[in-house]
C-alpha cells in the first residue's frame, strides 16, 4: 500500500520543510502568505490498531479456542473477525513482547531469554538496539497517539530504579506517549506495583472496596482512548493493552472462580481430550488431529492423592475464572472503542497467551509461590494445602496451579511454556479483527504467522513504509512478514515459511511445513542435569500430516533431519542466537555474565521519600548478618508511629517501625509467621537514631538470628528469628522509606503505615558472613526464570 499524500515517511522524524517562498517586510502586504501549519498524521483512513496481549494462556485454554473458560469477548471478534489457529510466540515472556513491538527476532533485539539473564552476548543483552526501533515509536512519529497498559518486561534490571535511565520504558524510546501499568515478570492483582510513565503511583482503591489491577488497567485504558477520541478524533491511536493476567499470582474475585465448581472433577488428563474434542466441533484444528501423549514427568491424574484432588481442582476453577475475567474487561476496552465509533476502522490482534500455559507451579500447585521460590516448597504439605483450598484466588494467597493444568491448557500439543522446541511452548491463539479492512467474517486462517508478523502487518494496514531512519540512526529491516496478504484469502500460500525457535536450549525450525526439533530442558525439573548440546535428541515433524507433532519421522528421514538442522544453524547465526547460552549459575551472576549491577558494597543509603525500590535496587541481607539505622526526629507531644523502612509484602519481608511510640522490628517468613522484636522503653522526642541488628546464625542458608534494637546505641529491645528466606521476598513487592506501600509486611503496624515524624537517613549494612555463595546454582536459574 502507498501513501496517497505522496509524504516521504522513511525518514523519522519525518524533516521539517524550510519555507523559500516571498517574504514581504510587512505581514499585512496583500501577498504575505505562508503555508498553513498542519499537524503530523498518517495516510488518511490509516486504523486505530488496538494489540491484547494475555500472559501464560496455552492454546487450549480459551473457549474461543475450545477450551474450559468462557471467554466471549474472544468469541465475538473471532465471530466478526479471523480465527488465526497457527500463530506462534517465542515460549517465553519478554522475548515475545519485545519481537512483537519490534518486529524483529527476540535474539535480534537482545531479548534471548528474560532480562534477569542478560549476559553481554548481543542477542542475550537485554538491550534492544536503537537499529531496531520500536514498532510504537515509528508509529508516533508518523501522528498516531500512542499509549500502553499493563505489563513490561522489558526493562532491564538494572534499569528498574528511579534513576532509571529510562530508554528501555515504554515512555522512552519504546515509543509509547502514555503507560500506565508494572514494570517486570507478575505482580500482585490486588497490591500491585504501579507507575504513570516512570513514576510510581498507587491504586485509588483497596482490595476490600472492589480493587482488581485488571479492573483499574481496563478502566485507564477506557479513559484514555476516549479523551483521545475527544481531543483528537482525526489521529488513529495505537493501544497495547497487556494486562499481566493470567500470569500467577492467579487472583480472582471469588464469584468468578465458582462458576467452575466441579468443573474439572475428571482430572488433566480427561481435560485434554474434552478440549480436543471442542477444538475439532469449532474447527480451530483439523478434524484428524491426534492427542500428543503425556510427557513421563507429567503425573497422570489418577496417581495424584485423592486429599490433594480438591485442592488441585480449586487451582483450576480459579485459573477459569481468572481467564473468563480478563476476557471481561478486555470486553470492556472493545466495547469503550466501539461506543465512540470507533471499532468499524480498528485493527484489533487479540493474541491469547505470549507463551504457552505456564508449568512453573510445582507438581502439586502452590498456595504462596514465594515458598517455592525459596526451596521451601515441601512446607506446602497436602494437609496445609487442604487447610487454605478456599483461600486460593483471593488477597491473601499468591498462587499457581500444578504442572498438569498447564499441560492440559496446551491441548493437544507436547510440553508447555519456556520448551520453544515443541507447540505446546510457542503456538497461542490469535483473532484479528477490523471490520473496514478485512470482508471475511468469523473464518479460520491456517496459515504459519509467527509475533513478529504483527508489525508489518500495522504498518501495511497504516500505508506506511518500513522506516529506514528513526531519530537519526539508519535502521535493519524488519524480519517479520506481513500478514494482509491471507485477510481476504483462506488458501493464499503462506508467505512466513521459515522459523527459528530457541529458548534456555529448547529449539526448533519451521519450514515450508516441517519441523525439526530438540527438547533441551523440562521447566520444573531444575536439578535435572543437562545433556550436552551436540547430544539433544532431535525430532522430526510433517505438519502437512501431522498438526500436533505427534508422529516422529526422525528415525526413518535421516537426510531431511540433518537438512534442517543445518538450516537451524543457518538461522541462529543471523540472527544473533549463537552462541547457546543453557548457563544456569553464571547467567545469574552479573560479573560473570557481563551485565551492569545497579548495588555492590556493603552499605547504602537511602533517604525518605524513596519508594517501590525494586530487590534489584537494594543491598542484598539475605543469609548473612546485617543492620538497619535510622535517623528520625519525633516532635514534642506526638507520639511515634509508622513504618521507617519496609521490604517485600505480606508473603515475606522485614521491616523496621515505630508502634504506639516504642520501635518494633519484624521478620515475616512467607506470610506464614511473623518473627517481631520490640523495644522496651518509649522513643523520646527529638533526634534520634533507631538501629536493629540481626546476627546470622550460619552454618548454611535460610538460618535464624538474634535482633537486637537499639536507640542511640542503647540496646532496648531483644528478640529471635527462627528461619529465613534464602532466595527472594518478593516478585513484586518493594521497599519503601516511610511507609509500607502495597500489602504490608506485618499485621501488626496498627491502623496507620505512614511515620509520623521525621527521616533525615537509612542506612544498610550488612556483615561478612555472607552464606549466599552456597545456594544451588540450579535453584537460583529456577527462581529466576519462574517469575518472568
């Protein structure tokens, strides 16, 4: 498609035009004349694009895509729209976010794996070149409003903190004009970590008066495109609307879950075929499609305990109920756009799942994932797990389902998310709907389209070029392929017919129907060691036959086999996938794998005022002794109160606080037992320094300690923590200097978080019996990649 203004848009910004036309010596001279100033704007009738983004839903989970939850909005625009049964992601989160917003590979922009393993390797760098502009950014400077919600992850950590810098934001050079949503992997539906553009904010409401973070980000985004419309109406506006959910924690009114009670009495296995049988009667897979079979590491149902059967169904009743709800307020957006006309000329990706199901729950499921996070997942016995089944969903867990649901919610193909070698991993449902701009109406398209297809899909839509310079830097092409071509044709040959795929050593290759593939890793099964690359085992695939994977031809088409691995090898080396990083240790080790590190030593600073301080942003106290100093200055007649320091959330922290004038100190062991050390005499007025000490017992990780508090070096106050938490507080919870912000450590701050006096200065200190060393390499890779 071409432009019809004839306007050159190669180049962003587009130059400005220096006007060499008369200029008289007087502006009220008859041939004083100037051209007017006209505002910057695509090609006339260019469409809105609004991109959903749901996170860690498998192929087989919505209804839309004959799975168990309702999900109607993805109905009603697979009805009016295409049905895309053949589109694929990366197996992994911010990889698939940033080849969609880019248009290019994930290794192609630095995006191999999560952030939180860049090593210094280009396509491991966690850092996406500014010779690969973002999709938003190119779209903004050719005149469309621009505005994300929801998640991030693409930030690298040690870009997270306030002093950013903040090009990898959205608002930077992601190209976005307005972001409202998290920055990283999860975050807590009910206390979530919020920013307005690089700013952080909180929710307006509490979880008692109705909050819910995919509510509020529906609600923004409704917001915002209608003072866009208001304002603007003549701009197209581009929304990337990526709620987090249905990423873990699985949080979700209860209502919502108890629309599904008794619906998956028959287990994960009986789940799979009733869903391949919905897949066929919806004809989003081929009528001989065949069930893979169930992977050894993957229990069958009937040996799980019956005593851990309800608890394993409540986990996913909730998960249902929490897929139906965000197809809600996605419904909400749509229904917004369509209320102010808008709808007809909106090019809407409803792309259901950047990953496939998520199988980083444990085998059993977990009521709180920070125990398992912490290696301390064996504390979530089955008879605690039948204490808290009805606790799932709501504020006061943080939970996942077992590695069975996630397999089952991939129907009908093998493995799950992070294992990009197989279907399971990559292949997401996808409905593209725009009423003005594709006459087909609720038809399937079949054709092989991969994430990185959505950009020059946008930009053939909008009639604008690829751009060859963006802010002065002359650009790589875009590796996508644009997907117009099978809008209007059902049988138009597939025009995306080669593929690479490679995930933590999982990979593949796609081409002109067959596949080539190599299961690397299992992701729950850690501690299992790695075969060497050259020994992976590699299956082969006939998609023209074999929709699911299920028949391996490896044995008997050794020639085809050996021709297309050589073409995977071909692939990795443009684009930036070599050399093949299954590191597990080294890659979470900045020094070692080459990354910047945001806090070294052993002491820091901090002053009031800082908040929603990430754990990458914080000195490290974890299995080792350390000490907290404050300088406060209470006034005369008030008596002290309020938190002076706080890190981490109700499912585990610390905090350093002052209560009904005596200072407290707190540690909270996964929400499961607060550990509190008070003072036993009254902070007086004044200047003063409050300091609690903790004394690591060592002798290995996770240990105990002594506290002791101290006013101006006067020890007031003695007390004992029993057990600690080796790994992590949180996934998204932070510190904060006075206040607690989000959901609180301790139960027992009283009525009121924020400290009435004042904070001149914090300061951290920590010993140099740092025990951390001795944490298995394999847990920390585990940790790490189960919270993107």
């Amino acid at each position: 498609m071409t432009d019809p203004t004839s306007q050159r848009r190669e180049v962003l910004p587009v130059p400005d035009h220096q006007y060499l036309g008369l200029v008289t010596y007087d502006a009220k001279d008859p041939d004083t004349t100037f051209p007017p100033i006209t505002p910057q704007l695509p090609p006339a009738g260019a469409p809105n694009v609004l991109v959903i983004l749901l996170d860690d839903v498998g192929f087989g989970a919505s209804s839309a895509f004959g799975g168990p939850s309702n999900n109607p909005t993805a109905e009603r625009l697979q009805q009016n729209g295409l049905t895309y049964n053949r589109f694929h992601t990366t197996a992994l989160c911010a990889p698939t976010r940033a080849a969609l917003l880019s248009g290019r590979n994930h290794h192609s922009v630095g995006m191999g794996s999560i952030t939180e393993t860049a090593t210094s390797a280009p396509g491991m760098s966690g850092l996406k070149p500014n010779t690969k502009a973002a999709l938003p950014m190119t779209l903004k400077l050719n005149g469309y409003s621009t505005a994300q919600f929801g998640k991030c992850h693409e930030v690298p950590p040690w870009q997270t903190s306030p002093v950013g810098p903040f090009t990898a934001w959205p608002t930077g050079e992601g190209g976005f004009e307005h972001f409202y949503g998290f920055i990283g992997g999860e975050n807590n539906q009910y206390y979530p970590a919020l920013y307005e553009g690089a700013s952080p904010v909180e929710p307006e409401k509490t979880p008692e008066e109705g909050y819910h973070l995919t509510e509020d980000l529906a609600d923004h985004a409704i917001d915002w495109v209608r003072t866009q419309k208001a304002l603007a109406p003549e701009k197209p506006f581009f929304m990337y609307f990526a709620p987090g959910a249905t990423h873990a924690p699985h949080h979700v009114p209860k209502e919502w879950a108890d629309k599904y009670i008794g619906r998956f009495a028959g287990g994960w296995d009986a789940q799979r075929e009733a869903i391949l049988e919905q897949q066929k009667q919806r004809g989003v897979v081929p009528a001989d499609a065949v069930l893979t079979p169930r992977p050894e590491a993957i229990p069958a149902w009937d040996t799980m305990s019956d005593e851990l059967k309800p608890v394993l169904e409540r986990q996913m009743e909730v998960y249902a109920g929490f897929l139906e709800h965000t197809d809600y307020h996605v419904g909400r957006v749509v229904d917004a756009i369509e209320e102010l006309g808008a709808l007809e000329n909106t090019l809407v990706y409803y792309i259901i799942g950047d990953n496939g199901a998520s199988a980083e729950g444990t085998i059993n499921g977990a009521f709180n994932e920070m125990a398992n996070f912490n290696g301390l997942a064996a504390i979530e016995t089955p008879e605690f797990m039948v204490g808290v089944k009805d606790l799932f969903g709501t504020k006061d867990a943080y939970n996942h389902y077992s590695v069975g649901w996630a397999w089952a919610m991939c129907t009908p193909f093998q493995w799950t998310k992070q294992v990009a070698s197989h279907w399971g991993g990559t292949r997401n449902g996808t409905i593209v709907h725009w009423p003005a701009g594709i006459a087909s109406k609720g038809e399937t398209r079949s054709q092989f389209t991969h994430v990185i297809d959505v950009a020059p899909t946008i930009l053939e839509a909008a009639r604008l070029p690829e751009p060859t310079f963006v802010n002065g830097v002359q650009q790589s092409p875009i590796e996508g392929t644009s997907m117009t071509y099978s809008f209007e044709d059902a049988s138009a040959p597939e025009r995306h017919d080669l593929q690479y795929f490679e995930m933590v050593g999982n990979r593949g290759i796609y081409y002109k129907g067959w596949s080539a593939v190599t299961r690397h890793s299992i992701p729950w099964l850690f501690s299992q060691e790695l075969p060497a690359l050259d020994d992976d085992v590699w299956e082969l695939y006939d998609g023209t036959k074999d929709w699911t994977q299920a028949n391996d031809l490896a044995a008997e088409m050794p020639d085809r086999l050996a021709s297309l691995q050589r073409l995977w090898l071909i692939e990795a080396v443009k684009y930036n996938v070599l050399p093949i990083d299954d590191r597990r240790f080294e890659r979470f080790n900045p020094a070692i794998a080459g990354r910047p590190q945001l806090i070294s030593g052993k002491r820091q600073v901090l002053f009031p005022g800082m908040k929603r301080l990430s754990e990458h942003s914080v000195l490290g106290i974890k299995n080792r002794s350390f000490s907290v100093t404050a300088a406060v200055d209470i006034p005369e007649g008030i008596t002290a109160q309020g938190v002076v320091i706080a890190q981490g959330g109700r499912f585990g922290g610390w905090g350093l606080y002052v209560k009904e004038g005596r200072a407290k100190f707190v540690y909270n062991l996964l929400g499961m037992t607060e550990f509190i050390t008070g003072a036993g005499e009254d902070l007086p007025s004044g200047k003063h320094q409050i300091r609690a000490e903790f004394a690591y017992d060592g002798g290995g990780l996770a240990k105990g300690g002594d506290v002791t508090l101290y006013y101006d070096g006067k020890p007031v106050g003695t007390g004992r923590v029993e057990l600690t938490q080796p790994m992590v507080f949180s996934a998204d919870e932070t510190t904060d200097v006075g206040d607690d912000y989000g959901m609180p450590v301790s139960t027992d701050y009283g009525d009121s978080t924020k400290f009435n006096g004042r904070i001149d200065v914090v300061q951290l200190d920590v010993g140099d019996d740092d025990h951390s060393h001795l944490i298995d390499p394999e847990e920390v890779a585990r940790v790490a990649i189960s919270r993107q």
